[in-house]
C-alpha cells in the first residue's frame, strides 16, 4: 500500500510538512493492518509492505488482508495532503507462497517470491482509494466481496499477462460475521448434522422449520451449528444470529437491537443522519415503509425528527407495531433468499425478546425460513410450540469415551498416549469443550513431549499433571499467558463481550497495549474478535470460559473492579448511562457500593416501562428496591424511592393485576411520598392505582374515597381527561354495587365528554382507555336492563374501537365485555365470537385477567352443545382458581356458571358447594350485581337436590327482587318465569 501521486507531493510541499502527513498515513494503515492480525514488515517512505499467514496463519487471511485495506483506505480519506486537498492510497493484494527468513543476512522477516512482487505491481494499476487483487487472492474470496474483472494486465516483470480485480465493494457477510477463528474438530455428531441439513432442506421450499436444541453448557451446540453454515455456505441464504446475554436478560430486543445495528453497519461515532441513512439503505431490500423504518429506527435509538413523521402511538401499540415491523422483515427477507435464524442461549433471553420469538415460531411454517433456538438444559420453550408442525425438538448428548479420545487426538494435532486419552475420557464426562481445553492444557505444559509424529509422556506423574476440573484445566492455561490473564480477567467481569478501548480506560493502558494483549488471548483461542462495525470488540469463546477467567479473581478484586467499571462506564462513555443502565447497575451490584445501582435500576425499569416491556421494567424495579437504602433521609432518597414504587406500581398492573398486592403496596408508598418529592401532578395516577386495587378485591367502600377525590380534583381543573376516569372509576362502583342507573349516567356522561385525540393517549397510565372500559360495563347495564339493541350495539362498537386502538389491556376488556353480555342473554354462540378471538389475544399479549376470564367464558359456552362437559367442568374450576388468585371480580358469577355445568351432568353436591361459596363471597365482597345470578341458580339447586326443594321458590322471590332493585328487567323476569313454573 502506498500514497498516490506522492512523488508530485514531495516537490510541492515542505519536508517537515511531507514527513508529518507520511506518519499520519502510516499510523493509520498499521492500526487497521495489526486490527486484522496483519504484520507490517516494512515501512519505506510513502508505502508499506504486509504480511497476513506470517507469523500466525488464518484460514481467511485472504479476507482479512482485503478488509484491512478497505478499513485503511477509509481512515486514509479522512485525512488531507498538506495543500488541504484528501489523501488517498492505493493498494495490491496477491496470495502465494514465499521463503521467509533471514537470507542473506538479510532481516529475519524478509520474502523472497514472486507473491510480493506481484502485489506491488498491481498496487501500482490501483485507482486513488482502491485495491487491486491477484487472481490468486480473488479465487479464495467467494461472494463475500465485490470484483470488477479489470482483465489481463502487462506488469513490469511478469511474462504472462496475470489478471487483476478491483474490489469494489465488501458486502455485508463479510462485514458482519464474527472472525473464523480455530475450530474445534467435529466428532460423533453425524446424525445431528443430518437432521439439521434435512431440517434446513425443507426450509428452503418453503417448509418453514423450528429446531429447540438443548443440552449442557460446553456440549457443542455452537459447534454443530458453525457446522451446518459451513455445510450450507455455498447456498443462497441469508443468515441472522441473535445472542442472548445475563447481562441483558431485563433489556427488552437487545438480540435484536444488537443483530439490526450490525447488519446495518452502526458505528458509535456516526452522525444521527448516517446512522439513518444506513439503516434505510438496509431496510430498502424489503421495500419497509417509513413507519416500520420509523418504529425500528426508535428501537435502535436512531433520532428521525425532519427526516420521517412522527407516529403518533402509545407505549403498547408502538410495541406492537414494532413487532409487526419487525416480523414483516423477516418474512419479506425469506421471499428474497431462504433465511436461517440462530437465536443462542435461549436460556438468558429477554421477556420482550422472547414473545417476539413466539411470534416467529408461530407463523414460520409457511415460510422459507429455519429458526435454531439453542439453549442450557433449563431453558423452557412455550408448551405451546409442541403443538406446532414445524417444531423439532433436540437434546444434544455427551460423546462416547471414543469420540472423546478421538476429539482429544484431533484438537492435539497428533496421536496421543493411550493413557493420556483415557485419562481425558474419563475426566471430562464427554464433554467437548472440556475435552478441549483439557487436551490443549496437557499439550501447552510440561507433561507431554512432541518427537515429530506424535506425543509421548515424561518424567511428570500424570495424575498430577491433569487438572480435574475444567476451572482448573482455564486457569492453568490463563496463567501460561502471563500478562493477558489481567485483561483476560477484566475482560470477564465486563461480560460475555468487551471492548478494547473499555478495557484501555480500565487499565490505563494504550490501545495498542491492550490490543497485544488480547491478541495472546485470541491466539491461544479463549476469545475471538467481532469484524466491523464491530472493531475492537471480543467475546469469549464460551460462557464457560468467561466464567473460569472472573472465577480466577479474589472476591475482593471482583467488587473493587466493578465498581471501578461503573465509575469508568458512566463518566467516559455516557452512552451506557442512556442506552444501557441495566449494565452499569449490574456492575454497582456487585461492587462494594451495591445501593449506587439503585438509580440505574430505576433507569433501566423506566426504559423498559416507555417500551411496554412491562416483564422487564418489573426485575429491573424489583432489583432497584433491594438495593436501595434510604438511610441518609435525603430528597434524592426520597424521589428515587417514590419513582421505583410508581413505576413498580405501573408495571405490576398489567403483569399481576390491580388487586395484586405488589400493585397496591407500591401505589400506597408512592402516595406516602408524593408531598415529600413534590410531585402533585402525578396524584391523578396514585389516586387510579389505588382505586384499582380496591376495586379489583371488591373494597368498594375503600374504592370509592380515591374516585371521588379524582373526581373533585379533576373538576376543580377542569381537566376533562380525569373527569372522564372519575367517571369511570365511579361508574364501575355503582355497577357492581346494583345501582345500574347511576353506572349507566357515569357512563354516558364519560362519552359525552370523551375526545378520543385527548384522551385514547391516557391509556397507558391507566391501564385501559376509559371510554372502552365503561363501554363494556355500560352494554351490560343496558343488556341486563332490558335494552337489548343497545347492548348489541355498545359491545359490537367498543371491540371495533379498542382494535384501532390497538391497546391490549382495552382490547381484551372489550372482548371480555362481549362475554358478559351474551352470558346474561344466554346466548353461547354469541359468547364464542367474543371470547376465543379475545382469550387467544389476551394470551398472546399478557393480558393474563381477561385471558382467564375469556377461557371460563369460552367453557361455559362449548360445553352447552357438547355430551362429554367434564373437560370443560375441569378447566372452569382451575381457571376460577386462577382468577381468585388475581382479583375477586366476577367471581361468584363463575361459580354459578359452574354450578349451573354441573347440574347440568347430575352433579348436584358439587353444585350446591360451589354455589354455596358463591353466596359467601357476595357476603364479604359486596359484588350485588351478581346476586340475582347467583340465588338464581341456588333456587335450582334447591329444586333439584334431595333436600330444602322447598326453598327453591324463596331464592327465585329473592332473585327477582334483587334484580328488581337494580332495575335489571331480563333477570327479573327470568326469575319470575321460573318461579312461576
């Protein structure tokens, strides 16, 4: 490589001038050379000369060598002559062999050849910023780069005319994928290679397959997979990898985010606008629309102002929308190329990550696609995938005590003693990468000896010479290294994966420093590098071998580094601070200061909270409260508590339930403290929280002071939007409690003030918009009261609404609503259109209430045309179980459901106890809406038993009067018939 046109340079320009701009290109080319494990022989003037297969071979120092060029002639162009105008260079790559040495006194890394010459002579045919390759290097580069044939060229020296290639571009497989690095030998695997082959043969017509690949750590599940790509390499594909970590168990789409961000070539130092422009450019091959660039663009924390128009969504349709985007992509990329997607160690993935995944794996069967789902023996995929066509399901085994002396031989490069492998065999329980380790642990110490063919044992006791344990086999090799264990051991307590210029500010260390030393590391294959963008970027070769190297520090020294890590994080890279706060509070964790993560915590969860990852925003807020300390009584104390209970409290009610006791002990501190934060404008949301929780255990008495309050406060401020929750939160009281006028004037005067670009938004504070909310109660008002068409007409409007809203707690109401109804209409048909669309909903998107509640619906309903009811008995007892472990609400109206079932099938003493309990839980909860249900089935059972017959007329008088007093006309007349009968 030299400088173009440097000759011209040197008349024109000052010495000092001229010296200064040659160093700065030097510098530049040899950082990117040393990046991709090149060796700069020699400088001489404007130009260098390097080798890539000396001293270190790689199987692709071909590309390597073509990506060192590129990275140069990029961090070249950046620079300028003296006179101001861009420097460029020019560049030869050509592929042979050569002698090495020293030659006639020559220095020791000279080469004689013809493989140099050529590349300086094509260097030479090279346009400003370009490399030229030799046929030679061309033929080992594959479809990873882009080649212009530019034909047979004449070159001073060469008889034969060799032809030349620019390489014009370096296409994303070569950018994105990790470095070939020393791969284990593959032993004992045929039968899992063909079923992954025969696997991903059906893919690729269109036989959408899923493959669960389970086993033990260190057991091969990288390996067989590396070897399935190397198998298909040649087919036409597109492959994405998405690698879950501990450290981001609790960051929603982080596989996501991180497989996105490389594909799209994302630098940390690019502008907003490149990152965008980068990002289009790859979404561009799906033909994506702007919003499904926008959504995935926010996820990637990509700013679009004056570029795209701003969506205008809540927290969960965003989220669902950004999984429609993203599930959009994959299955466009597969009509273009068969797609293979690796999602590894499945067992640390993220909530979010994994309903994204359930998405997938449902809807790939008619795609040309192959989903590897590998992970630990403890990760548990949905049960529900079971039930799939496409699902395949593998459990990885040990080797045999032959493939495993057969694996050791192999990583040993030579035979071994036989003592030797059975000792290997018999330590390593035919596990591969123990094998692994333990073999190159015996082969790099003292133990063995190499006569040229094959190994032979010396004077060293061999029992002794083997570690037992594969920490002790690590650690042996890690102390080998000498000064790379320090970096090694730094590199493990910041994780699976670590950056160079992190490990640099750690230390206080150069780069170049650092760089050497993980380069010892790499060599001795314990870690391998990440290309570009990645640069600088290194993950442990397995979890296990991270986890030996932080096993290896002092408990002492690992708390002083993290939080020495977190400080360093914070101040020198406050990108982390942003976008990655869960990392940093993991680091305080486990440093001496563990209560300094508690506001990074709060962070994390608040980020979760803005993505609807409410699964997440809950670990990442219940690991801010175990480390928060609040003995110093400050007002930071005391804000930072008062955000993780709101924010707990938020959470917890979409994931557990409004009465769930996480719900209302975290809104009831976050009300404790909210005069102590000055923070009033948030006691709208406190006052909701804690209504709910009373009202979903059927407190109404408690319930309704917070709903008045609302409702006093929100008048005072005109505020129209909580005007409309008061109404709400009272209307929902006055329901329950049997008064059905004032519940239908709440509703209706919630509707005349309700504006749906105001008000759809606070949907998200409050769990569900108001107007479905009190839609759905309000039809069943107006249905029990008489007022069938309007009944009909409310649910049928209130489920059309809440799907344009597209919010899932509002939509599974309105689903459930529509089940209510046309339970009390004794319509089941009607009931099913409701509830299986809406259970399968709830189901998909954790709406966990109403999903139970549209299941019991969805019972009740099937087993009316159906001979056999005992299923359906069986699943409408575990899931009032479920419910009443959740909320008290509707409740008793299960039970009469189910002893209505059971009367039905002869079953009258279970009948009569579940009715009996249901007579108890109107007593101490107060749900007088269900009371003429309720007695009304307790009138039959009492017709129907072998006793009290007699009181079967005084629980119909009952039924009907109750539902007399709540001007509920459909029940009192169905009392009365029957009474009359």
């Amino acid at each position: 490589m030299d400088i173009v046109d440097s000759t011209a340079l040197a008349t024109a320009v000052d010495p000092e001038d001229l010296s200064e701009t040659i160093g700065r290109f030097q510098r530049a080319a040899i950082f990117q050379i040393n990046s991709f494990e090149g060796y700069v022989a020699r400088s001489f003037g404007d130009g260098l000369l390097a080798y890539f297969g000396w001293p270190e071979a790689h199987e692709d120092d071909p590309q390597r060598a073509i990506l060192a060029a590129d990275a140069a002639h990029r961090s070249i162009s950046e620079l300028c002559r003296p006179d101001g105008r861009p420097l460029f260079a020019r560049a030869g790559v050509a592929t042979g062999w050569v002698v090495l040495g020293d030659i006639g006194g020559a220095v020791k890394d000279e080469v004689v050849g013809e493989t140099p010459n050529l590349a300086a002579r094509l260097q030479s045919i090279a346009a400003p910023g370009q490399t030229v390759v030799a046929s030679s290097t061309a033929a080992l580069l594959g479809d990873e780069f882009a080649l212009q044939d530019l034909g047979p060229q004449k070159l001073k020296g060469f008889d034969n005319d060799p032809r030349a290639y620019a390489v014009t571009s370096v296409k994303q497989g070569a950018r994105f994928q990790s470095r070939t690095i020393r791969t284990t030998p593959l032993v004992g695997r045929g039968s899992e290679i063909e079923l992954l082959r025969d696997l991903w043969s059906k893919a690729k017509c269109g036989q959408g397959q899923v493959l669960i690949l389970k086993g033990e750590a260190g057991i091969g599940k990288t390996r067989v997979i590396r070897e399935l790509l190397d198998q298909i390499r040649s087919d036409r594909q597109v492959t994405m990898r998405y690698h879950c970590s501990p450290y981001y168990q609790n960051s929603a789409l982080r596989p996501m985010i991180v497989q996105l961000s490389e594909a799209a070539g994302l630098l940390p130092e690019d502008a907003a606008a490149d990152r965008l422009r980068k990002l289009r450019e790859l979404l561009r091959v799906t033909n994506a629309s702007n919003d499904a660039v926008s959504l995935i663009a926010e996820l990637l924390s990509i700013p679009t102002s004056g570029h795209l128009s701003p969506l205008q969504l809540t927290p969960i349709q965003k989220r669902q929308r950004t999984f429609d985007a993203l599930a959009d992509q994959f299955r466009n990329l597969a009509k273009g190329a068969p797609v293979l997607a690796i999602i590894e160690d499945a067992h640390w993935i993220d909530p979010t990550t994994a309903e994204y995944l359930d998405l997938v794996v449902k809807s790939v069967n008619d795609v040309a696609a192959l989903v590897i789902v590998s992970g630990r023996l403890e990760y548990s995929p949905p049960s529900s995938w079971q039930l799939l066509p496409s699902s395949n399901y593998f459990l990885l085994k040990a080797l045999s005590d032959d493939n495993s002396k057969t694996l050791a031989e192999k990583v040993a490069g030579a035979s071994l003693p036989a003592r030797v492998t059975e000792e290997i065999a018999s330590r390593t329980d035919g596990v591969p990468l123990f094998v692994e380790e333990l073999t190159k642990s015996l082969v790099e110490g003292d133990h063995l000896k190499f006569d040229g063919n094959r190994y032979e044992l010396t004077d060293t006791p061999l029992q002794l010479a083997i570690p037992s344990t594969l920490q002790d086999s690590l650690t042996a090799r890690l102390d080998k290294l000498r000064g790379s264990k320090s970096i090694a051991q730094i590199g493990a307590a910041l994780g699976r994966e670590f950056r160079v210029d992190h490990l640099a500010a750690i230390t206080g260390l150069p780069v170049l420093s650092v760089k050497e030393q993980v380069n010892g590391l790499e060599a001795a294959g314990l870690v391998f590098g990440r290309r570009a963008p990645l640069d600088g970027t290194y993950v442990f070769k397995h979890a296990l071998v991270q986890n030996a190297s932080y096993e290896s520090l002092l408990l002492s020294k690992r708390k002083s580094l993290h939080g020495q890590i977190a400080e360093i994080l914070t101040a020198q890279f406050p990108e982390f601070s942003e976008n990655e706060p869960e990392v940093i509070a993991a680091h305080w964790s486990r440093s001496n200061s563990p209560s300094m993560s508690t506001s990074f915590w709060l962070r994390a969860g608040q980020n979760a909270l803005k993505r609807s990852a409410y699964a997440e925003a809950l670990n990442n807020l219940r690991h801010g409260s175990e480390f928060f300390s609040s003995s110093t009584k400050c007002a930071e104390d005391s804000r930072i508590e008062f955000d993780i209970n709101l924010c707990t409290g938020q959470a917890s009610y979409v994931i557990n339930g409004p009465a769930a006791e996480q719900t209302t002990k975290a809104y009831s501190r976050a009300l404790e403290l909210i005069e102590l934060v000055d923070q009033p404008e948030q006691r709208f949301d406190l006052l909701y929280g804690i209504f709910s929780g009373y009202h979903f255990a059927s407190k109404f008495d408690l319930a309704r002071e917070p709903a008045e309050k609302m409702f006093e406060i929100a008048t005072k401020l005109h505020d129209d939007g909580h005007i409309c929750q008061a109404h709400r939160m009272l209307g929902y009281l006055n329901f329950f409690e049997g008064n059905l006028i004032g519940a239908i004037g709440n509703f209706e005067a919630l509707a005349s003030l309700y504006r749906p670009e105001l008000h759809a938004s606070m949907a998200t504070r409050y769990g569900a918009d108001s107007l479905v909310a009190a839609r759905g109660f309000e039809a069943v008002a107006h249905g029990v009261c008489g007022d069938l068409n309007k009944a009909q007409q409310l649910a049928e409007e209130n489920v059309a609404y809440a799907k344009q809203l597209n919010h899932p707690p509002s939509l599974g109401w309105a689903f459930t609503a529509g089940g209510y109804l046309n339970y009390f209409l004794a319509n089941p048909e009607a009931v099913l259109n409701y509830v299986e669309e809406g259970a399968h909903y709830c189901e998909a998107h954790n709406v966990a209430v109403w999903g139970i509640h549209c299941r019991l619906f969805e019972a009740w309903a099937k087993s009316v045309s159906c001979t056999n009811k005992d299923p359906f008995i069986e699943v409408m007892r575990k899931g009032i179980a479920n419910a009443n472990s959740r909320i008290s609400l509707g409740i008793p109206l299960f039970r009469a459901a189910l002893a209505d079932l059971l009367l039905t099938t002869g079953k009258i003493e279970p009948a009569v106890q579940a009715i009996d309990t249901a007579l108890g839980e109107l007593g101490s909860t107060g749900q007088r809406f269900f009371a003429p249900t309720v007695y009304f089935e307790k009138a039959i059972c009492c017709k129907l038993g072998p006793t009290h017959a007699d009181d079967s007329a005084s629980w119909y008088e009952r039924s009907a009067s109750a539902a007399r007093e709540m001007h509920a006309t459909l029940l009192e007349s169905r009392a009365l018939s029957a009474l009359a009968q």
